[in-house]
C-alpha cells in the first residue's frame, strides 16, 4: 500500500472504530484506488461486512440500496454487539440515493443496529452534492486522489520522466512498454468511460459535443491561461461563458481539467478572472500527442508543459479536500504560474521547465505587492521537480 493510501486507510479504519457513528465517504476519480482502499479496510477491521456496488449498464434503482441495506442490517444484528460494515460502491449512479441512505441511516440510530457505513463515488461533484442535499451531519469525507509520483514510483518502480509523461493511472502501468495499448486504454477505459458514465449519464448537460470539445481544448492549453471569450471561439459548438465555467466544474469534478482562478486577494474578482487551464493527470496531455515519451524528452517546449503540467496537477489533487487553495497570478503581461493560499499566509511558485514562456516571469512583481511567505522555483537553478512532486503542499507553509 503506498503512503498517501496507507494515511487514508489509517484515517478512515479509525473512525470506523469508534463508537460514534458517521458515515465514510471516500470520493475521487475512476483508477485512484478507492474500492481497493475500501476493501483493504473490510480485511484489516475483520468484521462482518457487506461490500457491493452500482457501477452496472443498468442504473439500479433506491430498492436496491434498501435490498442490500438489509442483507447488511442483519449481520450487524446478529454480531453479538460487534456490528457489521455496509460498502455501496458508485453509489451516485442511483438516483435519489441521498434520501433513502438518509432514511434507514436515522432508523438505525433510532434503534440502534451497529451498522456503519462507506460509500465510494467516482464524480465527486455528484457524491458532493447528494451529501449535503440530504445527509448533512451525517458523513466524513475522505478524498482519495490520482496517484501521486512517490506512489507510482513505490508501487511500480517508474522514474520520474515515466511519471511525467504517463501520469498517476496505476492500472495503465502495465501497458506503458506498448504505448498503441496504453493510449488505447487511457482513450477507451479511462477518458471515454469517464465522460460517458460519469458526468453525461449522471448530469444534465444540454451539450455533451461542447463539453468533450472543451475537454479537448483543456489538454491542448494545459498550462496555458485561457479566456473565456477565446474558448469560446476554439469551439465549433459554441456555448456562453457560463456554461463553459460550468462544464470545466464538471470535468475538474471528474479528476479530469481543472480551471485554476487568478489570485488578486479577493474572492469576487477571482471567480470573474480567465481561468488557467491544468490537466489532472498527464496522461490526458500525453495521450493526444503522437509523441513517445523518449520524443517529447527531446521537444523542449512539450516536455515543458508535460513538467508545468505535472506541476500543477501534483498541487491542485494534493489539495483537495484541505484548507488550502491553487490559484495563478498575472497582470499585464508578467505572470507566476502558481500561488498557495492557506489562510493569509501565501507561497508564490515559478517552474523552470525549458520551455519558451509566454509571459515573463512576474515574480518580484508579485513579491512586493503581496509579500508571499515564500517562493519556490521549481526545475532548472532552483528545486528539483523530482523533490517537488515528492512534497505535500502543505509543507511549504511550514
């Protein structure tokens, strides 16, 4: 089990043993282990239990989730006091879900059957919101991750330029020494399998064309700050600006692109800024390009964003779930390409990656307007990326 996995196992087998009863939600995107991570904890608790899921062709309906409620319930009745564990897996594929969780949640601690609960998602933004529709006070979340490079690295021995150039998909792992497979199953089992299942299946979205041409757009501009007003005019099916917002919600949901906002110190101008564009995994980068990962090494500009973009999705998954938020800064034409905020305290970062830069460096620009507790250069002169993506963000406020 690698670390960041270990700490949530540690996290979440803990309060499942104590005597309060909250329910576990451990969401994240499809490949970050969480059905692993869940079963691992059912063996490492040794305690009866009852592990399904919904992820069928066919969406199930809240019966089923009474049904296995009760299959459930009656292990817990019967463990002489010692209680049962219930695990319903892709639960956000069954509409209403919240509701009827809520239901027999509160009929169970009225009448006190020892019966906890894990319920894992893959569309995070979904699982979100049927929580506080409905079961407000009720859970814990526990946000589980792409993998990061230490995992990927532990787990499969990959160096750090196999990290950059395939990404944190630990079930692609296998199929990196033929890379016709390996772009077959990110394309098919991972980028498809996501948009289809997960967000236009599970979510109202008047144009699904629109929102899988700005998931092409977000790889290509991947490190890139990008209007709104130019994002519009890249798409043949061309929506407003809103709706742009909203799909690129959806898809950072999704551990898909991410749309970072640009930090002025307030909130309200930060959500009218253009966003900047951020894979979270570099394989959707790698994955639309012809190039294998010894020919992107020799390309100084896409190796670059390959390593910005590494950067950059190394911070925001790193982040979520924490008090800390990855925004970017630019003002004329001077730029840093990330900035940390926890609370007031702020870290300005720059990557060196060898590519051409659109915009000069801003540093000193921001340095003296906002006084950031540090600032980091990331690549050459300055920190190794390779000790970078070893480091949570959260160290660098220490």
């Amino acid at each position: 089990m690698t670390s960041f996995r270990r700490q949530s196992y540690t996290v979440v087998s803990k309060r499942l043993r104590e005597p309060r009863r909250f329910i576990q939600v451990l969401a994240g995107p499809r490949q970050s282990g969480k059905t692993t991570l869940a079963l691992q904890i059912l063996r490492g608790l040794k305690q009866s239990s009852h592990y399904v899921t919904a992820d069928e062709p066919v969406l199930k309906g809240t019966s089923w989730i009474d049904q296995q409620w009760e299959v459930a319930r009656s292990r817990a009745v019967k463990s002489a006091g010692r209680g049962a564990i219930l695990v319903l897996d892709e639960i956000q594929k069954i509409p209403g879900w919240s509701e009827t969780i809520k239901r027999l949640w509160d009929a169970d601690s009225r009448s006190g059957v020892p019966l906890k609960l894990i319920l894992l998602g893959s569309s995070p933004l979904l699982v979100q919101q049927g929580l506080t529709e409905s079961l407000a006070g009720r859970f814990e979340v526990v946000p589980i991750g792409h993998w990061s490079f230490p995992e990927m690295r532990d787990a499969f021995g990959w160096n750090l330029e196999q990290y950059i150039y395939f990404g944190g998909y630990p079930g692609s792992a296998a199929l990196i020494k033929d890379l016709d497979r390996w772009r077959q199953y990110v394309l098919h089992s991972l980028i498809e399998t996501t948009i289809s299942r997960d967000i236009l299946l599970m979510t109202r979205v008047d144009k699904p064309a629109l929102l899988r041409q700005l998931f092409q757009l977000g790889c290509a501009y991947s490190g890139q700050v990008v209007s709104y007003q130019k994002l519009v005019g890249q798409l043949q099916d061309a929506g407003n600006t809103t709706t742009l917002a909203h799909y690129l919600d959806l898809l950072r949901g999704a551990g898909m692109i991410a749309g970072l906002q640009k930090y002025s110190g307030k909130v309200l101008r930060r959500r009218g800024s253009s966003p900047k564009l951020i894979v979270l995994n570099t394989a959707l980068l790698s994955v639309q390009s012809d190039l294998s990962l010894s020919e992107a090494r020799q390309r100084p500009d896409e190796w670059g964003r390959l390593v910005e973009s590494a950067v950059g999705a190394h911070l925001v998954n790193a982040t979520v779930g924490s008090s800390i938020g990855v925004f970017y800064w630019r003002e004329s034409s001077e730029e840093v390409d990330y900035i940390l905020q926890k609370g007031k305290s702020v870290v300005a970062i720059e990557v060196k990656s060898g590519r051409r830069r659109e915009s000069p460096s801003g540093m000193n620009k921001f340095t003296e307007r906002f006084r950031p507790e540090r600032t980091l250069l990331i690549g050459t002169d300055g920190l190794a990326v390779e000790r970078f993506l070893e480091s949570s963000p959260s160290s660098w406020f220490e």
